[in-house]
C-alpha cells in the first residue's frame, strides 16, 4: 500500500517517460479521498494552476481537510500569489544571497539570475543552502526564483513551476529530487503563527509618489505581526480576492475615478474595516467640497471662491493676484497653479476647466513651509512642516528638470507643535469623518487657516515616522484592531 500519492490535472500532464509513481487525477481526488493511506497518505500536488479557487487549490484545500500530508498547503498557494517572498520573512536569506552572489558572480555583466528549486534543491551548488531555506519557508514541489542586482544582490520574485514548463534535464533533476523527498521523514511545516486578523494593503509599487515608502509598508507588516495582524501587500490585480481579508489599508494616492475607489466600495459593501472609507475619499478628494464644507463650519481658510467658466475673472477682482488655481481632485501640490495676472489666469483657467466644469481659486499666502497634522481616529498622531521646494512656492516642484524636487522637513512632537494649528487641523479633519487623515495648514500674520484635509497623507519611513518611530505604525494598527474587535463583538 503506498503512503503517497501525486496529483495531475490532466492525463497528458504524466509523459510517457516519466518514472513510475502513483498518480492521481485531480478530479479523482476531488471527488472522492484514495483508500490508501489513510491520514498518514501524502499528497504532492503538482496541479498546472494554483491561483486562488482553482482546481490546484481545491486539491490543497481537501487535502488538509481530510488530515493528508499535502505539499504545497494553501497556506503556501496563498503566499506565493500574494508576492510573500518580498516579506521581511526573506530578510536573512537576502543577506546571505547578497554574500554568495556577490562573491561568486562578481565579475559578470548580467544584473539578474535564476534558478529552479525542486523540493529543495537546486543546481547551483553555492545556492543550495538558500534553496533549503525557501522550501522551509515555501514548501512547494517546484518553483523558481529570479534574483535581481540592485546595489546589492536580492530575491526579486519567486514563482511557481508546473511540469510542463521542465526542460528534460530539468525532469531528470525533479525525480531526483522528488525521490530523495520521499525517502525522508515527513515533517511538519514551519509552524507558524495564527493571526487574529487579515489586513491587506494596497500600493502600487510603479507609483511615482506613493504616499508611503517601500521601508514603511515592511514597518506596517512587521509591526502587525506583533499585534496579530497578518499583513499582505496586495495591488490592482487583486481586486477579486479582497474579501479573503477582514480590513483593508489604502496606501495608494486615491481618486474617485480611479480602481482605489473601486477597492475602498468593495471592502466597505463586503463589512471590512476600510482606510480611506469611500465616504472620506469623496469628500476630501474634492477640494470644491472641502471649500464648502469648511466655509459652513467656519472653519478658518484663505479666501477661496468657486468658479466656472462664466465667472473667471471673479478671482481678480475678490482675491486679486498672485492666485492659486486647484483642479477639485488634485493631490500633493499636484493640478496646483499660480496666476501672477489676468493673462495667466485665463490660460491656466481655459486649460483646467477642459477636465472639469468647476475650479478652485485661492488666496496666495507664501510661507517657508507648511503644516501637516495627521490625525487617526480623531486623534493627532504626527505633526511635520514640510518647507518649499528650493526657489519654488509648493513643497514640491512637478515642473524641475528630471524627477519632482521635494523641499525639506522637520517631525514634530504633536505636543511640541502650535497647540492651535493641532486644534485647527482637528476641528477640519473631524467634519469628515473618524479615519486617517491628514490636514495641510499654513501659519500666517492673520492667524492659521486650513488649506485642505487628505484622506490619504503621507507615511513614509524616515519622514512622518520619525519621532514615534514604531509607535506611529502600531497607533495606526492598533485601531484596525480595535475597528475589527468592536465589528466582531456586533
């Protein structure tokens, strides 16, 4: 009686030459559990497909239902499609992939390499080792591994292999492999940790932007481990498997006609705790709104005034010059203009108002820099004053040469700053409602005044984070889970 058993999903997928093993059709399995075996049976699914509810899936799915030993688990399908391998769970075998590729592939051009792993092993002898390593953490019966050179030596992916796609000395390494497998023990994965929620995050890593770095979405996966939070980088690919999450976090610049909106609907209709809530995506992605809306509270702003196409000039003659001119749905000093006289407001007017029947003009304040309070849960959490690009009037400059040229910052202590621009910011980002959001103020002779509320500000590592450090990730964090116990406790 054999205690294992391979899974395919069509009778081709087994050639003709291959060694003889017990095989098994997928549909088979599905349909009814082998006889053989029993509990102690293991399974080695080789399915072509393993994306979310496909046919491989299942089969993993069963497989840990009915107590088999199967390889890979749905645990590991599930990493792999969700890019796992750049987690901070690679962290030290990057470091050892820097040293063996760095020592023994000095001397070549090329800046990216490969290799397979069969359960383990792998053909490059000096990257056995890291082969081992990754199985123990991706225990799939085959996979490759694509390394990249980017100032150092790093896994840039990790992706799953089907038999199909061997060449023949790759098929005569797999039995090896597979058969050596076999022989030994079996042995548990790696335990790992349960975790009381799912949280996914949304970025999209070709952002040119992003509201937070590369270093503060690890800072967000490392600290919400400690708090129970699994926590995944997900992108626009992943729209259809939101709702395998309980929460999700948007930490991609947010627009109402755009896929971020889309996700922030489908979380919010699927019962997930959401940030940025499609409500506050509404209000403060429109700056028209936000004019209204801080008006009626009497909330102190610059002169501001609405207009169309019909009333232009109105911006002369109530805020006079210099002006600024806002499209409703800019971001980051992005669709921001100044108009020093009425020729360049009538063209940047004509040119704003081709996307939208309505502009925002603004009272021109210039001041050394900006204030920025974010604020949680009605909460102030940070407070910086980001200054202006050098020999510009915006914190960044999307017009210089090259790349946008940022000015500088300084983080402060929320208890640290003008107690009046926090009271301000809190009076403005709380007519929106009781997420993350942070509020751009300017300091002037007349007083502080509000120039607009963000639902998306700004968390980047090295930047927002710099007082609190990990207490800022874990403040942020921590009301995802006291949003997710007050939701499971109804």
């Amino acid at each position: 009686m054999s205690d294992h058993v391979l899974l395919i999903e069509q009778p081709g997928d087994w050639k003709p030459h291959f060694p003889e093993y017990p095989v098994m059709l997928a549909r088979d399995y599905l349909t009814k559990a082998p006889e053989t075996g029993g509990r102690q049976l293991r399974v080695i699914n080789l399915c072509r497909s393993s994306r979310y509810l496909s046919v491989g899936y299942y089969c993993s799915l069963l497989a840990e239902a009915r107590n088999h030993k199967v390889v890979p688990t749905v645990r590991t399908l599930q990493d792999l499609s969700r890019k796992a391998i750049y987690s901070l769970d690679t962290e030290d075998i990057d470091r050892k992939v820097a040293k063996v590729l760095g020592r023994k592939r000095a001397g070549l051009q090329p800046t990216a390499f490969e290799m397979t792993v069969f359960f383990g092993h792998c053909a490059p002898k000096e990257m056995q080792e890291i082969a081992q390593q990754l199985f123990s953490i991706f225990r799939a019966p085959l996979f490759k591994v694509e390394f990249k050179l980017s100032g150092q030596w790093r896994i840039d992916a990790l992706k799953p292999l089907s038999l199909q796609s061997l060449t023949p000395e790759q098929e005569t390494d797999f039995f090896a492999a597979l058969e050596s497998y076999l022989k030994r023990p079996w042995r548990k994965p790696r335990e790992s940790r349960t975790y009381k929620y799912d949280l996914a995050i949304l970025h999209n890593p070709d952002e040119d932007l992003p509201p937070s770095n590369r270093s503060a979405l690890n800072n967000f996966m490392r600290v919400g481990r400690s708090l129970g939070l699994e926590v995944d980088l997900i992108d626009r690919k992943d729209f259809s498997r939101l709702a395998e999450y309980d929460a999700l976090f948007i930490r991609e610049t947010t627009r109402i006609d755009h896929y971020t909106y889309r996700f922030a609907r489908k979380a919010d209709s699927e019962g997930m705790v959401v940030i940025d809530d499609p409500d506050s995506i509404l209000k403060c992605t429109n700056k028209v709104y936000l004019a209204e809306l801080l008006a009626a509270h009497k909330v102190a702003t610059p002169r501001t005034l609405i207009l169309s196409k019909d009333n232009l000039l109105a911006a002369e003659e109530s805020i006079g010059f210099p002006v600024v001119l806002k499209i409703p749905d800019g971001s980051f000093s992005r669709g921001v203009f100044k108009a020093d006289n009425r020729q360049e407001l009538e063209s940047i007017g004509k040119n704003l108002f081709k996307d939208s029947d309505l502009i925002l003009a603004q009272e021109f304040a210039y001041t050394e820099f900006d204030w920025r309070v974010g604020i949680m849960n009605k909460q102030p959490i940070y407070v910086c004053q980001y200054f202006m690009s050098r020999k510009h009037w915006q914190i960044v400059n999307h017009q210089a040469k090259g790349n946008p040229r940022h000015g500088g910052f300084r983080t402060l202590a929320v208890e640290d700053a003008p107690p009046e621009v926090v009271k301000t910011a809190l009076r403005a980002a709380n007519l929106i409602g009781d997420g993350l959001y942070g509020v751009d103020l300017k300091q002037t002779q007349k007083g502080v005044v509000v120039i607009e509320v963000n639902d998306n500000p700004n968390l980047d590592a090295g930047v927002e984070d710099a007082v609190l450090k990990d207490e800022l990730y874990k403040r942020i964090l921590e009301d995802f889970v006291r949003r997710l116990d007050r939701k499971r406790k109804r």
